[in-house]
C-alpha cells in the first residue's frame, strides 16, 4: 500500500495519541481529527466530517464516547457514508469486546464496501493510569462494582501496534482482530499488581454499583461517562469475556504485552505516587 493520509478519530485519547506517535516516527501522513485538530472534527456536528475526510485514504475510527451508547450505529452510518463518498479506501474500527451495540457498529462498517478491520478490544490496561481510575489508585483506595470477574487487561501499546499495522500494510483487510492481554485477572489482583511495582499500600473494595454510581456522580463525572461505566460493569463485566484470545499474535506474530509489565513500567514513571487532584472525601 503506497503512503497514504489516514485520519485519527480520536486521535488525543488513548490509542489515537498512540497511534500518531508511531505514524510519525515512520513518516507517515497523518490527520488528527477532534475537537481541537484542524480541521476540527466533532461526532455531535456531522457538518465537521467532510473537511477531516478529504484527502484522506484510510481512517482510525474511534468513537467517542464508546460504540457501546444505544443509537451509535446510525452515526457511524452516516459517517461511514461521507467516508466512502469522499474516497476512504480502507477502515480500521476500534470496537469493545462482548457489546451487542459496538457489534452492531461493526457490521456497518464490514458492508462499507471498503476494506476494513476490526479491532475487538478488551479493557483497557491503561484506565488504570490514563483513566479514571488514576486518582483512586493515587489515593490508595480503589472500590469498584466487580468482586471476582476476570478480565484480560489489553495494553494500547498493543491495541496501537495492530491498527498501524491494519492502517500502513497489507494483509489485514477482512480481519477481525479480538485483542487480549495473555491472562486473566479480576479487578482485585490488578490493583494488587499496582500496587506491589509502586511499593505502596493500594486497598481495593467491591462495592454495590448503585452505591459506585452515586460516587462518580459525586465526583462531577459527566453523566454520559457514568452511564457508560454503569452499563460496562453490570452488562459487560458479567463473566462474558472470561477468554484470552490471539488477536495480538496473529496481527504482529508476537505476545500481547502483559499488565505485570504495564504496572511496573508505569509505575516507574512516577504518576502513581503524585496526589489526586481530587483527594478522598
């Protein structure tokens, strides 16, 4: 595939900042489109995609604030629509592993008539220190509405590495990657994780998630995001994805990265000892 724009829709969050770090350092052209890019780009403001789309050839599509949210997949219609019309070639999705509405989205985008990818992901290694989950764990008190459920904690370094791949080579068109981290851990080993490569004491609590959704509201958490978290931890967090998957090894030919080794590298870098910006009422 010649060296063609591609478009970072979300392209300051997790993965999409990722992403641009590695197209950058392979010299590869490239759109950040959000809210502040420029052009600026905006989900809620379909007047904005046309100007982020023209001239691109392939796109990161990363929805905000999760494919999850009921009605998203018309949204991603339309845009998939205006992609196409504009001369998109080739779509790579970031989807949420075991949401009926994220595989909803994914069919959209596979009868696009372009080539696609999928990256199924699970979640996120990072919501621990990019996320917020990063206060609680630099206040040392972590209560979440999960007593038990494994989850195989995927790093966005990898999630990253395999939609460069999907985005710059051939060989992924018609893939549906499921992206796992190599094991399974209940929220409750991961903070212990956490806190054993920071060297500090880091309790975790399960709470009720009436009682976990009233906190967030506490905290000013905007209501959307407390939606999203409420229905990931009652639907999603039900045991469904209790499966390690090879989606990383089949993308790369290597191992997903391991959440012992995103804890102690993370905790090298000192953002879990610094205070919450918010401190424990």
């Amino acid at each position: 595939m010649k060296t063609a724009p591609v478009l970072i829709l979300g392209g300051t969050g997790k993965t999409g900042s990722r992403i641009a770090q590695l197209l950058e350092e392979k010299k590869w052209p490239f759109r950040i489109g959000s809210r502040s890019g420029t052009p600026a780009f905006d989900w809620e403001n379909s007047a904005t995609w046309r100007a982020a789309l023209e001239g691109i050839a392939s796109v990161y599509l990363s929805y905000y604030p999760d494919l999850a949210v009921p009605g998203t997949a018309d949204i991603i219609h339309a845009f998939v629509q205006q992609a196409v019309a504009v001369g998109v070639e080739r779509i790579v999705l970031l989807s949420g592993r075991g949401e009926h509405e994220a595989e909803a989205c994914e069919e959209v985008v596979k009868k696009a008539g372009v080539e696609w990818t999928i990256l199924r992901c699970a979640w996120f290694s990072q919501n621990f220190s990019e996320g917020y989950l990063l206060e609680p764990i630099q206040a040392g008190f972590v209560a979440l509405p999960a007593d038990g459920v494994r989850e195989p904690f995927i790093d966005a370094d990898d999630i990253a590495d395999v939609a460069v791949a999907a985005l710059t080579e051939e060989g992924h068109a018609g893939e549906l990657y499921e992206l796992t981290g190599p094991r399974l851990l209940t929220f409750a080993e991961a903070v212990a994780e956490v806190a054993s490569a920071t060297g500090r004491q880091i309790a975790y609590q399960p709470v009720s998630l009436g009682d976990y959704t009233n906190m967030l509201k506490e905290y000013g958490l905007p209501d959307d995001h407390v939606w999203l978290i409420s229905y990931l931890f009652s639907e999603v967090l039900d045991g469904r994805n209790e499966s390690l998957t090879d989606g990383v090894q089949r993308a790369l030919k290597r191992a997903p990265r391991d959440f012992g080794a995103y804890a102690r590298t993370t905790a090298a870098s000192g953002i879990w000892d610094q205070q919450p910006s918010h401190p424990e009422k």
